[in-house]
C-alpha cells in the first residue's frame, strides 16, 4: 500500500522547514518532508563556492521567529547560513518529518480519493496536501556554446563547486558575471595565475560595506532582543523605500544608485576603459543591483583580465572569442539557474491529467503565488510571481505560509482549488504591472520567459504581507 501523510513537503530550504515548523505549530503533526539530499539548507547547502555569502543583512536574512543574534558579520557567509538551517531543524524537532535521499519526479492528482500520489525515486507515497518548497533557482544552466564539450581541462558549474580541484597557479576562465560569480571572483583571483573573465553584460554593482559584527554588538543583539528587531526593521525599511523606489522607476533615487555605483567603482578602477566597459547601459534595478566590496578590486588585480569580445566557441584548449584565443586550465560557468520553466523536473498532473508543464508553457503564473487553477492542493512556495530584488525572500515565504496554513484549514481535509476567474485577473494584475517597472526595460534576465516576468511580485513587501493576511474566500473552491 502506498504510504500515506496528511501533508507532504518538498524541499528542506528556508521555504520548506518554515512551512514545516509553523504547520506544527498550528496543530498538524502528520507531515512528510521529501529531500533530495542528506542534508537540510536548499540553496545554502547546494552553493558552496569560495565566498558564498548572502546578498540581503545577515539581521533580516533570518526567521522572524528564529531571529539568531550572532551573526559573525553583516552579511552572513554561507557555512553560518548553512548551520543556521541545520540548527534548525533540529532545534525545531523536524528531522523526524524528513525523509533524505528521496527525489521527487512527479505528482499525479487522484480524483476519485482526492489525494496526490507522489512519484520519487524511492517508490510512490500520498497525501492529501501538497506544498513545493523547491524555490526558483535550482537547476544549473549551462550556456549552448558551441564546443563546449570539447574542453579537455577541468570544468565546473558555481553551484557546484569542485573543492578538490586547485587553482593556485592555474589560468582560469570565468563565464559570467551575475550575484553568483562577483562573490568567488575576488577569492580566486588570490589564487588564478590567470583569471579571465567573459562578461556579457556588465552590471551595477554597490559596495555592500561588510563588516564582522563586534561581541558588544552580538551581546546586546541577544540581551534586547526588541533593539535587534528595530536594526531590523531599519534593513526591512531600507529595502522598502530606498530599493524598491529604484526598480520603480524614481528618477532621484535611481540617480543617487547609479552615482554611488560610480563612485565606488572609481574608488577601486583608476583605467577610464575598465570603467567604460563596467557600467551597464541598461536602467538600474533592471537586473538584481549586486552587492560587493571586492569585485571592482578584483577586476583591478594584474592578473585579472575582463573580457567584453562575444565568445564564438570552446575549443580543447580554451575558449575563443570573435578575435582572441584564450588558453584554460579550467573554465568556470558562472551562467546561473533555469528559472523557467517553473518546476520543469517535475511531471505534476492536476485535475483531467492536465499537467503544470502545458497549464504554464506560455510562462507560470499562480493566484498570489501560491495556488493555480486545475491543481487542488497543490500550494507553491517562493512560486510564480513571489521574487523580489529589494528585500529578503524569508520576509514573503512567512506571509506564504501563513497563508498556506490558512487554506489547508479552510479545506478541512477536503480540497480548495483557486478559481480560474480569480487567478487570471491576478496575472492579468501582474504583467500590467511588471510592464512599467525596470525588469521589463531589458530583454533577457532570469525573472523573464520571453516578454513576460512570471518570477517577480510587482509590489512592495509590504503589499504582499497585507495581500496574504486573509484568504478571499470567494476566490476558491472548496470541498
Ligand atoms: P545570473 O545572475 O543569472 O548570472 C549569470 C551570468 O552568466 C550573467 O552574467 C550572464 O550574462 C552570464 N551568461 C549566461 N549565459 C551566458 C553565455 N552563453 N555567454 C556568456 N555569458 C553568459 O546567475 P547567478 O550569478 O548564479 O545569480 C542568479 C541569482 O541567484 C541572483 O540574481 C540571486 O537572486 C541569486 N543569488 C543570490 C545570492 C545571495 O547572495 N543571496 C548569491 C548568488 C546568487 P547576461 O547578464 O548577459 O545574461
């Protein structure tokens, strides 16, 4: 017989062990977490390039309910986010609910007994409830160059790392310049004898003035907690109103971003043409701002070289661009996730053995986020239209699960489904909206499949907490 839990999870990222813990917290105990790997963390877990390190305050990048006053610096690196989510797991007794080493490849809604079965690796489970936490960005991309395959050096994806290959002394070549690579860029630089950096598209980048935190200051984060949540709430306030203004579109506030980039950038690069070829000719905010102290430094490294020529192919040796050749020990792709298609390992059929695959091929779409027409009990988590670019995603993964929990009880055991009326006009909302903001001015980034932005929430955070405060009832069905 197949294995039945009332709920089931999946995902052990910062989504799926909060949806987890506050489940618990409201009563439910029969909950299944399905993870791929044999530890917790998500992202935290799978990225673990040199300098891996949160781009949003260590402060704010934490549960609001689990706040952890002993951040060593105010941006946490990767190990103490990693840890953070280890410990809780623990410490939130929810290591009994998770079963590691299962992959999920599909999920098949039964009708007739109106559960889910589940497909994994391991055999089939079901549930009444289904809630994905497997996040946005999960699968390396690995770019179509021509030759690729032909390297016969060492080759590796940023978020999957190969610690056992050295690179001290080697001539290394990085393809891409997103969040991702400035992080590691000024770690490897120490080491490359040769970096060689491809970049396609430059972007704004904004000193992040990192700093450990002192032991008077993680003392009196732990001794008065409210003073830890007010520092907090000044980072939330910074996003809010001095980020977010920017993606909008304000003319001052983007000016006073681009003249910060400039000046910060000039503070580190003294070459006119470095500088020239570094500043994007795109509106700020239209990409994610990235956040560094020591990539424009970096850049300035004698043994660093930034690359703007196209690559035409990859050869054995290395990589050729439209007038160059560049020999390689070892090529980096710093090329990012598939975004898009949303879930696309996962075959989930809904109602009339419609799949999410053809429901969203012309770009995913969910009422708030969280629930799409056809699939009844089937929540996402950080899904279709829930990023962000001015804010930490923990902030709306507990308005998500607030509101999970909401209709899971409003369900009764039984089924809600989103109605389609409702969550068209939403997404109706929500392109109109993303059109007038600075996402939309650029052709290509990973919040857009083709014109559309299926990835990004186009308000304020504090919009989406008031928008997930209550279940509009008539919005759903329920059974
Ligand atoms: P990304 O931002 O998508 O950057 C990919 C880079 O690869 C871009 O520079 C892109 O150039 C380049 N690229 C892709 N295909 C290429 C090709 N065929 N030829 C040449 N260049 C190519 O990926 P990412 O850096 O991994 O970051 C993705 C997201 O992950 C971030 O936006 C952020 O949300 C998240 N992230 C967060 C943190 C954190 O601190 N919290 C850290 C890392 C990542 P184009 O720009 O021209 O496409």
């Amino acid at each position: 017989m197949t294995a039945f839990a009332q709920i089931i999870i999946i995902g052990t990222g910062f989504g799926g062990l909060c949806m987890a813990h506050k489940l618990k917290e409201a009563g439910y105990d029969d909950i299944l977490i399905l993870e791929k790997a044999h530890e917790v963390g998500g992202t935290w877990r799978e990225n673990t390039y040199p300098g891996a390190e949160c781009d949003i305050p260590s402060a704010l990048y934490s549960y609001s309910f689990a706040q952890n006053p002993t951040w060593d610096y105010k941006w946490a690196k990767q190990p103490q986010i990693f840890k953070y989510l280890k410990d809780f797991a623990t410490d939130y007794d929810l290591r009994r609910h998770i079963r590691f080493g299962v992959s999920v490849q599909g999920a098949t809604w039964m009708e007739n007994i109106s559960n889910w079965t589940i497909q994994t690796d391991q055999g089939e489970l079901s549930c009444r409830f289904l809630i994905s936490g497997v996040g946005q960005l999960h699968h390396p991309k690995w770019p179509n160059i021509p030759g690729r395959e032909s390297f016969k050096g060492d080759t590796f994806h940023s978020a999957q790392w190969d610690h056992d290959f050295d690179l001290t002394g080697k001539r290394v070549g990085v393809i891409g310049v997103g969040a991702s690579a400035i992080q590691f860029i000024p770690e490897i630089a120490q080491q490359a004898k040769k970096l060689t950096i491809y970049q396609r598209t430059p972007n704004w980048v904004i000193d992040k003035g990192d700093r450990p935190y002192s032991r008077i200051e993680k003392w009196i984060a732990k001794r008065f907690p409210a003073l830890a949540n007010l520092y907090r709430f000044g980072l939330w306030f910074q996003g809010e109103f001095i980020i977010y203004p920017i993606i909008k579109g304000a003319p001052l506030r983007a000016a006073l971003a681009r003249a910060r980039n400039r000046s910060d950038m000039n503070k580190h690069i003294s070459d006119p043409k470095l500088r020239k070829i570094l500043t994007p000719d795109y509106p700020i905010g239209a990409k994610r701002i990235l956040f560094s102290d020591k990539y424009y430094e970096a850049l300035a490294r004698d043994n660093v070289e930034l690359v703007t020529e196209p690559i035409k192919e990859i050869n054995a040796t290395g990589i050729k661009t439209t007038n160059n050749n560049f020999a390689h020990d070892v090529i980096i792709y710093a090329t990012g996730f598939y975004s898009n298609p949303f879930l696309k390992e996962l075959d989930i059929q809904g109602r009339n053995k419609a799949t999410l695959v053809d429901h969203w091929q012309n770009g995913a779409f969910a009422y708030l986020g969280v629930m799409t027409a056809g699939f009844p009990n089937l929540f996402f988590l950080y899904g279709p239209n829930t990023n962000t670019g001015h804010t930490s995603i923990i902030f709306k993964l507990e308005q998500e699960v607030g509101y999970i929990i909401k209709l899971i009880r409003g369900a009764e055991n039984g089924t809600v489904e989103v109605g389609p009326e409702a969550e068209h006009a939403f997404s109706e909302e929500m392109q109109t909206r993303l059109s007038k903001l600075a996402w939309a001015k650029i052709d290509e980034s990973w919040y857009k499949d083709g014109d559309k932005i299926p990835n990004n929430w186009p308000g304020s955070s504090l919009e989406f907490k008031k928008r997930l405060k209550t279940p509009i009832w008539d919005h759903f069905e329920t059974t």
